[in-house]
C-alpha cells in the first residue's frame, strides 16, 4: 500500500508498506478520508518530540473495516468506523479510573506512536474505533473526529453558561465547528482572528461579531477558547473575559505566554485552563450531537497525493475551514 511517511526532516515522502495484519484486539480499515490537522503539523516539523521514527501521520480518519483480529466483537469486516488522536490507554491508572482517561500517562496516539490514516490501510485498536452515524459523509465525519472532538472538549472545559457570550481565538478547522456547536445551543459568539476570509465565515455562520486577532470583543466574555497556537493571545483573551469567565487553551502546541498581569488577567476569578486530548465518551457524543445539530464543516479536499501540498497550505493559513485527504480515489 502507499503511505506518506514524516522524514525526520520536516518533510513527509510517499513510502510503498505492506499491509498490516491486525494484532490482537485490532481492526484493519481501508482509509477512505482521512482529515489534515494542525498536529500532523507539528509530528511532521518536530514540534512534537519524535515518538516513531517515519511515522505515517493521520488521525482522523474514516474508512471501511477490512479485516478484524480473532479477538474482536466490537466491529465486523465492512462496518464504517472512524480513527481518532487517542488510541490506547492503560485502564488502570487513577484517571482512567476516573473518566479522564485523555490525561493517561500511559496513554498512546494514532499518527505519532503508531501510523496513521496518510495512508490507504491503517491499523486501530477496535475499542478506541468509533462507530459513525449512516447518514454523516466520510468528508463530513473527518474533521469531527479530531478537530470537532477537541473544540467539543474545549468547549465543555471553558465552561460556558446557557445563552452566555463565547469568544473564540483563531477560527481553523476546530474553531469553525465548535462555533456552530456553540451557535446550536444558544451562545453569543464572538470570533478573533487575523483571517479576513475566516471572520467571513464566523459571521456566515452566525457569530455576533468578528474582528482582528488582539482586538477587543464589542462585549465582556463568559468564556473564550484559544485556538491558534499562538501564546500571545492568552493576555487578550484574558483580558476579554468578564468576573468568573474561563479560557481554555485547545492547542497541543502554544509558543510562549507572555508574563501576565494579576489585576488585568486572572484577578475576579478568572479560570486559565488546557485541554488535553479526549476521552472516548467526548467523541462519542460530539459524533452523535453534530450531525443533530446540522454542523456542517467546510472542507478543502486534496487528493492522496498532495498530502505534503496540504500540510504546506495549512501551515500558510491557506486552508478554508478542515483540509481532508481522499485516500478511496486511489482506488477503481
Ligand atoms: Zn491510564
Ligand atoms: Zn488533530
């Protein structure tokens, strides 16, 4: 089969690998989609330390069960499934005991510690696969399975209040679903961000405003999420948010954040907090609650074999909403 493998040198290269067998406990799925995410970025160019050595990235992938190891019930050859970020955990430390299973010390990922969905097989356990709803396209289902899972999460963490006011930093893949989620269940949004064709779609899909990046929002926020990797944003944000408001970082990568003021960025009670991954109930219910919600993700398609073109345009800012690969094109 072919592959896009990380070369080590912030590039990815076409590779030819056999087909794997499923292991214990796994499932074999032929890609049919596969979404391009900023962390692919960043397992491509080095900024995530280096888990395996040309590591085919992807994770977010839909596809069609092809084979299943002896051991497994959960899924049959034939079913759609979706492959996400998470891929193991240990089951037994204290939070996997205790449903925070994203913060697992021992947990694993798709496309970093074993390969991913840039390819036209991949390997999953069956018990981190995700079922897909019928009626929700491959195109439609791959940007869910990451950047829809962790906006979800992300905005579960900033702990918006019913009808309250939402600000949101950078409006990437993440961002533009989150929002529509958001805007489904009654928020006020306001979007920040350097894009102009971006703050277009925010007000497209509903938002109350949309201005420049380290603008001010017309109104104090009950809550903001930090999209864009950029730690710079962190003080703003702050700054935004009205007594008792919470910023969630959603980024698995920020660059610095600057020194913060006591009195203008934390002091009332304002809540600095991170998002970490997912556990699988997140992903389970934002798959379920999506297509309820009639979320609709923009997406730029490329072809397999642009996968590095892809990569190259998303850290350019010149993707419109979720870049996704179509892997089952390879195929007559
Ligand atoms: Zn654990
Ligand atoms: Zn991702």
């Amino acid at each position: 089969m072919r592959a896009w493998a990380t070369t080590g040198n912030g590039d990815l290269r076409l590779v030819e690998h056999p087909v794997p067998p499923p292991g214990p406990g796994e499932l074999l799925v032929r890609v049919s989609v596969c979404g391009v995410c900023r962390t692919d970025l960043h397992v491509r160019d080095g900024d995530l330390a280096r888990h395996r050595p040309a590591v085919v990235p992807g994770h977010e992938v839909v596809g069609t069960v092809a084979a299943v190891a002896d051991d497994v019930t959960r899924f049959a050859e034939g079913d759609r499934v979706g492959v996400a970020w998470l891929r193991e955990t240990c089951g037994a430390c204290r939070w996997c005991r205790r449903g925070r299973e994203n913060l697992c010390p021992a947990s694993r990922y798709t496309g970093w510690d074993e390969d991913g969905g840039y390819a036209e097989y991949t390997l999953v356990p069956a018990a981190f696969a995700y079922g897909l709803p019928a009626d929700l396209p491959d195109e439609q289902a791959a940007p869910l399975l990451c950047a829809g899972i962790i906006g979800y999460r992300a905005l579960r963490r900033a702990e918006l209040p019913a009808g309250g006011r939402l600000g949101i930093y950078g409006f990437g893949a993440s961002a533009h679903i989150t929002a529509q989620v958001a805007l489904a269940q009654g928020a006020e949004l306001h979007v920040l961000t350097r894009d102009p064709a971006a703050r277009e779609l925010a007000l497209a899909l509903g938002a109350a405003s949309a201005g420049g990046a380290y603008d001010a929002p017309p109104t104090l926020l009950d809550a903001a999420i930090v999209f864009a990797p950029v730690g710079d944003l962190v003080p703003p944000a702050l700054a935004a948010l009205d007594r008792g408001g919470t910023l969630a970082v959603a980024g698995i990568h920020l660059s610095d954040v600057p020194v913060l003021d006591y009195q203008r960025h934390l002091f009332y009670e304002r809540t600095l907090t991170t998002v970490t991954s997912n556990t699988r109930a997140d992903g389970e219910e934002l798959l379920q609650l999506a297509p309820a919600l009639g979320v609709r993700a923009t997406v730029t398609p490329y072809p397999f074999d642009r996968a590095d073109a892809a990569l190259d345009d998303l850290a350019d800012d010149r993707v419109h909403g979720a870049a996704v690969l179509h892997i089952g094109d390879l195929r007559p």
